[in-house]
C-alpha cells in the first residue's frame, strides 16, 4: 500500500490526537470550537486516505470540495501522491543509479537552485542539504525525462515538495516524476498553448483590460509566466501558493486560468488607470500581498470565473492541429530541399562526365 508506514504513523496519530481532546475542550470557548474542528479535519483527512479507492471512486466531488478546502499540513505529502496515482515501486536503486551519471543540464540547475526560495531556511545557505537534495532530484528528473530535461521554474515545483514530504530520506522519487509529468507547462509548445488559452479568457472576459495591455504593450509573459512555470509559487507567499498548489493536483492546470483571471478581475479598476511599467510594478509588489490574511477569498473568486472547458479543449485541438500542419510542412520543405541539393550535385557530376 502506498506510504504504508506513513499511513500508519497518521492513524496513530489520529489516534492520539482523538484521546488528548479532553485537553482541548478545557480552553475557551472560541479555541475549543477551533480545536473540534481541527480534530474533525483530522479524522476525516484520515478516514479519506485510509480509505482512497473507495472514497475517489463514490464521492469525487466531494473530494474535490475539500481539496479546495485545503488540505491538512500533516496529510499533503500522502494526499498528493494518491492524487497523482504515485504508486509505490522500488526507486531506491534506480535513483542511486541516476546520481551516478551525468546531465548536461548540470550547470543549469546548480545556478537556478541558488536562486529558488533563496529565503527559506532548508535552501538559503550554499551547498546546504537542501540544496543538495533539490539538485540531485532535479538532475534525475533531467535524466529520466530528456525531451524535456530541465525548464527553469520547475526547481520551486520540486522544492515545495521536499518541503512537504514526511521527511528528506523518505522523498518518494515516483512522486516528483509523475508532479513534472503534471506540470505540462515545461515543454515550450504547452507555454506557448496555455498563453494563447490566457489571451483567449482574458479577451472574452474582460475585453476594456485587454485592449489597455494591448495599447501599452504589455505582454502575457510579462505578467502571466511564473504563472503557469511555478504554479503561482513565485508570486505568492508559500501558504497561499501551497493552497493553489492543492487543487492544482487534484484539477489540473484549470486552477492556473482560474486563479489568473480571478486576479486580473479584482485588479481591473487600478491596472486601467496604469501604464507598462506601473503595471509592472502592481503585478511585482501589490498582487503578491493582497491575500496575506488567507487564501479563501481568491480561490472562492476563482469558482466564480466562467470557465468553459470545452471551449479550451477545442482551443487546444485546433492548436495542436495547426502545429501538426506546421510540422508536416517543415518536414516536407527539409525533404524538398534535399531532393534539390542532390539533384544539383548529380547534374554538376553528369555535366563534369560529359
């Protein structure tokens, strides 16, 4: 079973936590209705896991809800593995094996690592264990996964989850493989798809605030990028973006458009009055902190963005026809051009036989 020994140290846990509530119940009033729910979050978050087949498959819905809801600190590192269908398999010694060689993306990720959560205390000293850590997963990654190898952004992706897991030692390398393989925006066709899907919400949603970006040439990748290349955990403090963190892996990427166009919304009124660089400058210094009292507030304002997922998937297939199209049409311009340069160097041959 997966993360067996975890599974059972949270049961024992909750176990513990169920026989202090005496404890709990002597405090005031306001903290012993805190301290029930607390416990209420527990044995639920702990009946859920226990009990994962069974509660995805009859009450998904309802498993979406409090994922929303945010998902207990102690729970996330198995509930993120159940969401990603991180099955356990013996990684041990494939992962030691990977340390062994060498990526040529080496270089790259020891200079983008010195510079992810440069204030955190697990990563900000040089050559410390996090750091350590997060290159040699970084570098496996990269090896097991060469199409895409390295994408900057993907360093805080992986960083959280070290965070996060029970331990370091017990860092489950699958589940690191299958969150990359999750995060589609690393391989440069799906940015380029996700800001076209962004350009496109943004243009039917709030049509005034997009001609204003247009008139001051102000760009998506000028405002939108870390978006989508770090799940919003470059442009929030780390309990908001671990919030959106949580339902971006039970929902997928939908969360990112969401969250975005919730932001460009509640932000319309001041960005108009702006130009480039004050926009700059709101979306760098004023969006980061207009939630630090919590996260509720932006992710109810998300469900209330009119998301149609049927118009983006039939963005996306028209898309990816017309790079397909794209393709087939370099690849017969190559072909072509081939048959022409061997047809030039037979005819300089014939005319020197001649």
């Amino acid at each position: 079973r997966l993360l067996e020994t975890d599974s059972k140290s949270l049961r024992s846990v909750n176990g513990s936590r169920r026989n202090s509530g005496s404890s709990l119940v002597s405090s005031s009033s306001a903290s012993s209705n805190l301290s029930h729910l607390e416990e209420d979050s527990w044995i639920l978050w702990g009946r859920i896991v226990n009990e994962w087949e069974d509660v995805r498959k009859k009450k998904e819905k309802q498993v979406k809800e409090l994922v929303r809801k945010g998902i207990p600190h102690h729970f996330r590192a198995i509930v993120w593995q159940l969401l990603c269908s991180a099955q356990s398999m013996p990684i041990k010694d494939q992962y030691s094996e990977l340390l062994k060689m060498t990526s040529p993306c080496e270089k790259l990720i020891r200079r983008d690592i010195a510079r992810t959560y440069p204030e955190h205390d697990f990563f900000k000293e040089k050559d410390s264990l996090g750091q350590e850590v997060l290159f040699n997963v970084m570098k496996a990654y990269s090896l097991v996964d060469r199409e895409v190898g390295y994408c900057q952004g993907s360093a805080f992706i992986v960083g959280l989850l070290l965070m996060q897991l029970l331990s370091v030692l017990s860092i489950n390398y699958f589940l690191v493989f299958k969150i990359c393989q999750k995060h589609v925006c690393t391989k440069t066709t799906s940015r380029k798809l996700t800001y076209l899907c962004i350009l496109f919400l943004f243009q039917e949603h709030l049509p005034e605030l997009y001609v204003h970006f247009q008139s001051q040439s102000f760009h998506t990748s000028m405002y939108a990028s870390s978006w989508f290349l770090t799940i919003f955990l470059t442009t929030f403090p780390l309990p908001i973006a671990t919030r959106i963190f949580d339902i971006f892996m039970s929902e997928g990427l939908e969360i990112v458009f969401r969250v975005g166009l919730a932001l460009l919304q509640m932000n319309q009124a001041e960005l108009l009055q702006l130009d480039m660089e004050g926009m700059l400058q709101h979306f760098q210094k004023v969006i980061p902190h207009q939630f630090d009292s919590g996260p509720d507030k932006l992710i109810q304002a998300s469900y209330q963005v009119k998301y149609n997922a049927k118009k983006m998937k039939k963005l996306e297939k028209e898309y990816t026809t017309i790079k397909t199209k794209e393709m087939e049409e370099q690849v017969e311009i190559k072909r072509l051009r081939t048959e022409n340069r061997l047809l030039k160097q037979r005819m300089i041959w014939i005319e020197k036989v001649s």
